[in-house]
C-alpha cells in the first residue's frame, strides 16, 4: 500500500512566525539623512512628512522588539547562589572524572613525568573563579596552583595502574583561561 503524503494547508500559516514587512521606504530615508544630513530633500506636503515619519517609528519599534527577543544588550542572567553551586559542581565533576582517565600506565609514570591535559568549557567567569576558589572570575589568562590546592577544589585524583597508584606530581597545575569560557588544567603525574 503506497504510503500518501499529508497535504499541507496553505491558508494555515504558523502562529510563532511574526510578519515581517520590509520597511525599504524607511531604510532608503535613513540612508539618505545619513549621507546627507544637511541636504537631504524635505518633502512640501505635511502629510508625506507624517507618513515618512510614521514608517521611520514603526521600523524603529520593529528593531526594539527585535533586540529585546533575542537579548541583545541586555545584561546575562544573574544567577543565585544554589545554582552556581550546582554549576560549579558539575564542571568539577566532569574535570575530575576527564583527569582520571587520562591517568593510564606509561613508562614515564615511573619517573613521575606522565602528562596529562584537560579541557573544558564554563560560560560563566563566575562559575569557574568560585570553583577554584578565587572569589569571583579570574583576572589572569595562565595561572599555576599547587597541586594539593587544585585537589582540595577538584576532588582527590588518583588512579591505580597494574601494581602501582598513580597520583598527580610535581609542584603546581597549569591552568589557561580564555574570556570566551575555554579553560585548559594540565600537569604531571606518576608513581
């Protein structure tokens, strides 16, 4: 049995779709104050003055509404305390379960110059400085902290690899931040 198609009614137009109109007139008119301002053509008759100023209010309310849909300058979403905890959480569970598998057996575990890198994302600078305990974003791009202080933020990272423990070494971590929210953690460890 062939499978038909659904016809599609094209009387039915969809009620998230807001009509657009192009508003040209208004855009030409801009174009030519812009150009210009001291000589642009002012029309005689009152009432093509009231319709160009009319068409000039109508598209200026469309790009208010416009900029107010989608966001656009306004100030990001403040965020309560319970929710940064729970973000905060989140990004450090997700680091401290990324370190972990990359702790893997290799020879230079045993020299303790096993490297390891992590790399994330975290939108808010907020977020991310009270995860490591800075007290709001970060002002530096590379930072280095001790070892035991980024355990004490990320949890305990440690792995067990044939007969041995592996935990992270040497003296700090690594940390990159970029404004856009990438950030990067890496270091050393070993037997």
């Amino acid at each position: 049995m062939p499978v038909q198609k659904r016809k599609s009614d094209a009387r039915e137009m969809s009620s998230s779709k807001k009509s657009r109109t192009s508003h040209s007139s208004a855009k030409a008119l801009i174009k030519t104050i812009l150009a210009h301002p001291d000589t642009y053509p002012i029309p005689d008759d009152d009432e093509d003055i009231r319709q160009s100023m009319v068409e000039l209010a109508q598209y200026a309310q469309e790009l208010e509404q416009d900029t107010q849909q989608t966001g656009a300058g306004s100030a990001p979403k403040a965020m309560n305390a319970d929710e940064v905890a729970a973000a905060v959480e989140k990004i450090r569970k997700a680091a401290n379960s990324g370190i972990k598998k990359q702790m893997t057996w290799k020879p230079s575990c045993k020299a303790g110059t096993a490297k390891w890198c992590y790399d994330g994302v975290c939108a808010d600078p907020n977020v991310f400085g009270t995860m490591l305990g800075l007290g709001g974003p970060p002002k530096w791009k590379m930072h280095k902290m001790p070892v035991d202080d980024f355990e004490k933020r990320i949890g305990h990272l440690g792995a067990s690899a044939r007969y041995s423990h592996l935990y992270l070494k040497g003296p700090h971590v690594n940390i990159r931040w970029n404004d856009s929210g990438e950030f990067k953690f890496s270091g050393t460890y070993g037997a």
